[in-house]
C-alpha cells in the first residue's frame, strides 16, 4: 500500500536537514512518497519504504526466498540498448542537488544509502551490488568496501595501476534491488538473476564509463579512485553505530538523472535495510538444508541478521542437529538458530516462544559453539564469539506435544 504525503517536506539539500528519516521510522510499514520545498529545478521526489513489507513485496511482486532461490539456480540474460528514461537529464555530477539525508545525529554525513554500485573486471565479469555512500563534496564520495567481490575488484583494479570504473543506479524495482543483495560466487552476475526475477531486463549504456546498468531513476558515474578518506560513523543494520574507518574515495564525472525523478532513500537501520540485507541469506539457509526445510525467517528482533527461525519437516531426530549446523555454515554471522516444527508461523514471535517454551529441553536439545568467528555487525562480539542452536521440535512418534484444537 502506498501513503503519500502529501504535505511537502522542507529540505536543506545541502545540510540534508529534513523530516524524511522520522517519518520513515514513524511509518515503517507503508511505502511513503514523499513532494518537496526546495529551492532546487531537478523537483525530485523521494521515496522510501519500498521493501519494507514482506507480504507486500510477494503480492505486489512475486519477491521471496523461492522466486529468489529459483533466479539464483536459473539466470537469464539481460538484453543491452543504449538509451533510456535516465538519460532525460544528463549533467556534471552536483550531489548537493539530490535529496540526500543525514539519518541520525551522529553519521558522519549525508549517506548515498539505496545506491546499487554496477562495476566489471576484466576475468570475472559484471558485479551489482549495494554501499552505503558518504557524501563529502558535490562530486566526491566515499564508499564502504567491506571484503567481497567489489573490494576484489578494486584490489585488482589498483594492482594494474588503475581505478575501478563505477556506475551507481538510484531509483530501482524491488527485484533489481533483491538480486543486487544476494551473495553468489564472484564469477557470476547478479544482473542475471535480476533478469530471471523480471523475466527480461534491459540495461542501458553509460555515457562516460564502459558498464551497463539498469535503467534508473538517476545514474552516478565515476571511479573509485586510490585515495582514501575517513568515512563513518554510521548505524548499521543492527541500528547501532559503525566505527570509522579509512575507505576509498568515488569521484564522479556524470550524473543522469529521468524527469521528475524518484530518489530512493533507504532508512539504516529499518524494516527495508534488514528484509533487503536478510532475504538474501535466508535464500542461502533455505538451499542449504533441503527438502525437508519449510520455511526460513531472519527476525526482525534479531536485525535481520544474527536470528534465524527455521520450519522443518522432521523425518529423522537427526534432522534439527544437522539443521542448525547447516545454517550456521550457510550464514556465518548467524548467532543464534532456532529450529521448530512446520506448524509453527515462524514470523510470529509467540509462537515461536510457545515451541521453545513446550518443545525444547536445554540439558539435550541446546548446541552451544564457543570460539567462532561470528558478525562484525554484533556490538557484543569480540574476535571470536559463542553460537546457539535451539532443538525447538517435537520428538518424533510421541503424543502430547501437538496443540489442542477447537
């Protein structure tokens, strides 16, 4: 469902002081689309909230764990044109002109927080796939490069004395946005899985870099550059504060931009941020375990991200064991993993305390892993950290576990 406000927003393009980030949070559950007072001529529009429903992205979309895993095992090619929408507007990059929010009051700046970064290297081929984005001049930016495949592509890129051409895509359908999330093998080309998920996609040229990307809202073109800058803090997933860090610095030569376009902005934090960062993983859990897994859910009081509620159908008291050790593998930042029966709703929290509360036993269904790597995003971890499995299944061929019926 969409809720327009329909009251403009005042905003202050060049601080990013406005009302967008409260209204996200106030309003969480609703897609908001958001007219502006500014003094800018682009009349942007800003959007937020688009994946921030989980019903809504499958009834409006088609978008969940299985069409996911099913793009993912069955790829399609998208077709390539050198026009589109986007280049109604070709400019000088000038960040200050786009609606850009500073989230909380302790970020570091103005964050770049739905931009879909497209880059190529010559051996492995196409990447798409999202950094937070810290505003520092009208044509700089500095992106977080945490160590998978676009962080490859740069180290390889600097290796041969070269920057990494970028193309940074705004304004994007959910399912662009959901293949840009996955994590696949760096050989392959989550394009491709975008593609599968919309049955065709078209790809426009770039005007100063050599990429394609999807024809967006507005496109940002440009190189991360050898130069580093200092970026942070900033909330992260688990709605608490990223450290600063030293991180590379993007310098912008164009940006494209559709009339009366629609920037979209990401809250941190936020149902959108945890059901776009955690579905993903939730696709690999799912195709980790097998054909006895009935559904997975990374919890929202888990933060997307280090709880995992997974439905089974047991055949074997072996199963939850095997099952629980299967999602830590599949998902390395998990923390803690609760296994429970298929008649559960796993996205209901009491009822998932109702089958830990009859089901579980710690003294003989508790897997307790100490020592492990765990996620850089849990504020409590060190180093290394501790895990848990919980067995919240019913014992196979034994009554008294099942709930009573009306």
């Amino acid at each position: 469902m969409l809720h327009e406000i329909l009251n403009a927003v005042d905003m202050e393009f060049e601080s990013g002081i406005n009302d967008i980030p409260s209204k996200l949070a106030e309003f969480e559950d609703k897609t908001l689309l958001f007219e502006l007072n500014s003094q800018s001529d682009l009349k942007f529009r800003v959007l937020g909230n688009l994946c921030a429903n989980r019903d809504k992205m499958d009834e409006l979309f088609g978008l969940n764990i299985r069409s996911l895993l099913n793009a993912i095992e069955n790829p399609q090619n998208p077709r390539i044109k050198s026009d589109g929408e986007v280049k109604d507007h070709i400019a000088e990059p000038n960040l200050n002109e786009l609606p850009i929010s500073k989230y909380y009051p302790k970020d570091g700046g103005k964050y770049i927080t739905s931009g879909v970064v497209v880059t190529r290297d010559p051996e492995y081929g196409r990447n798409m796939s999202f950094h937070r984005l810290m505003v520092m001049k009208k044509d700089k930016l500095a992106i977080r490069l945490v160590p998978r495949d676009t962080y490859t592509y740069y180290e390889r890129a600097i290796e041969r004395g070269e920057d990494l051409e970028i193309a940074i895509a705004i304004g994007l359908h959910p399912a662009i946005l959901l293949a840009a999330s996955t994590s696949i093998p760096i050989q392959e080309d989550e394009l491709k899985i975008a593609s599968a998920l919309l049955n065709g996609l078209d790809l426009i040229k770039c005007e100063t870099v050599d990429l394609e990307v999807p024809d967006a809202e507005i496109i940002l073109e440009g190189h991360i550059t050898r130069k580093t800058t200092k970026e942070g803090p900033f909330v992260d997933i688990t709605r608490t504060y990223d450290r600063v860090r030293e991180q590379p610095v993007v310098e912008l030569t164009q940006m494209m931009y559709r009339t009366r376009a629609i920037y979209h902005s990401i809250l941190p934090g936020g149902k959108e941020h945890r059901i776009l960062m955690g579905m993903p993983r939730e696709v690999l859990i799912y195709g980790r375990i097998g054909k006895h897994v009935r559904d997975v859910c990374l919890t929202t009081g888990g933060s997307g991200w280090l709880h995992a509620v997974i439905s089974i159908q047991k055949t074997t008291e072996e199963d939850p064991r095997r099952d629980i050790m299967a999602a830590f593998e599949a998902h390395p930042s998990l923390k803690h993993v609760v296994i429970v029966d298929s008649d559960i709703d796993i996205h209901n929290p009491e009822e998932v305390e109702w089958a830990i509360a009859t089901r579980f036993q710690a003294q003989k269904d508790l897997i307790l892993i100490k020592g492990v790597k765990g996620s850089s995003l849990d504020p409590s971890a060190g180093d290394l950290t501790s895990k848990l499995g919980l067995d919240a299944t019913r014992p196979l061929n034994k009554e008294g576990f099942d709930r009573a019926r009306i």
